[in-house]
C-alpha cells in the first residue's frame, strides 16, 4: 500500500469514527429529551450537572457580576424544565439551553440598567483554553508574580473593552471565541442566519481591536 494509500485510509478511518461518535451522543442526547419529556426527575438532574457550569459561565460572562450570573442560570434552568414539554429538537439540546440562557441574562441586564445599576468587571473572569483572538491577548502559562499583576490589569481592560462592544457583537463574539460554538450552533442560538453570525463576530472582532490596540 503506497503512501498516498495509506493517508486517505486514515483520513477515511477518523472521518468515520468522528461520523459515529457524533452518532452516539445525538443517541444519548435523544433519550437524555425522550427521559425529560417524561418528567423524569433524575434526567433533569443530570441536564443540571452536565450543563450547569457552561450556563453559569456564559451568564457570567454576559452580565460580568457573579450573584447576577448565579440568579440568570437558576431561571434558566427553571425555564428550560418549564419549557422542556415544547422542545421538538429543532435546535440542538445545547444551543436551545443557551438562547434561554443568553435572553435570561439580556433581560436581567436590561432591567438592571433601567435602575441606573453601575456596571463593574470582575478579576476573577475566567476563559476558554482555546487559541482565540482574545485568549491570544493575555500572557501564557507560569508567570511570574509582576508578569500576574500586569495579566490581572490587562485581563480587566479587556473585559472592561468587551463590555463595551456594541451588545449583538459581544454576544456573538463571546459565543465564537470563548464558548467555542460552531457558526451553526450560535445561528441556532440566535436565531439569525449563518452570515450574520459571521458579520456580527467580524464587526465585534474590529470594534474590540480598536478599543484595546494599546494592549496588542
């Protein structure tokens, strides 16, 4: 077998074994819905365990204030077990959870801002381990303690940056490159269509880069 052979063999193989790992957690998604449809308690319980952490986190990250992520995935949560009876799997089980989750946090945040609520950025704002426009803004791994100080500073100013693109740009910014969602999945998020995602996050991109080309 030539070279040649052998590399689109593999490339078949991964292909295939990629093709049916996605198989088999559409499999387990799809009886994880039928088992939550049935007001199965203990289902509900592992959706809980399973999606808590990236709920809290986006939440976070969109409303910058920890008790108010915290209040933003409690309703969350309570209005994906409200709404669950209506889910049809038009959209994937995560990216329904996250549009509840985006249009919660949209909504505490404007009621917040309609009482005139200062807005701050918290330092402990934690990011995705990929290799994205705005991880590749801070300083990589073992730090020194002065190399931390100015991480912490910069880290504030970026977030402090992000918080400040205009809000359809920031979410869609943070979906892409924090998240890590696909185009596909955050147009299902949303509820816009592919190009428009793609537009949103090149627009975000551009208008952050302006507002922290000090820190580049």
């Amino acid at each position: 077998m030539s070279a040649g052979d052998m590399a689109t063999l593999e490339h078949t193989t991964l292909a295939r074994l990629e093709l049916e790992a996605r198989s088999l957690g559409q499999l387990a998604e799809g009886r994880l819905i039928a088992r939550l449809h049935a007001h199965d308690l203990d289902a509900f319980e592992e959706l809980v365990a399973h999606f808590e952490r990236p709920v809290y986190s986006l939440c976070f990250r969109l409303l910058a204030d920890a008790e108010e992520a915290r209040d933003a995935a409690q309703e969350t949560f309570l209005k994906v077990y409200r709404g669950m009876g209506a889910f049809r799997g038009e959209a994937g089980l995560k990216t329904w959870i996250y549009r509840i989750a985006i249009n919660q946090a949209m909504n505490q945040q404007r009621w917040w801002r309609r009482r005139h609520r200062d807005e701050t950025i918290s330092l402990d704002l934690s990011r995705g381990e990929s290799e994205a426009t705005l991880a590749n803004l801070l300083p990589g791994p073992s730090p020194s303690p002065e190399t931390l100080a100015i991480a912490g500073e910069r880290e504030r100013r970026i977030m402090q940056a992000l918080s400040e693109v205009k809000q359809e740009f920031r979410v869609a910014l943070i979906l892409r490159e924090i998240e890590e969602l696909s185009y596909e999945e955050i147009a299902e998020a949303l509820k816009i269509s592919i190009g428009t995602v793609k537009s949103r996050i090149a627009r975000g991109r551009e208008e952050l880069r302006r507002r922290v080309k000090d820190l580049i």
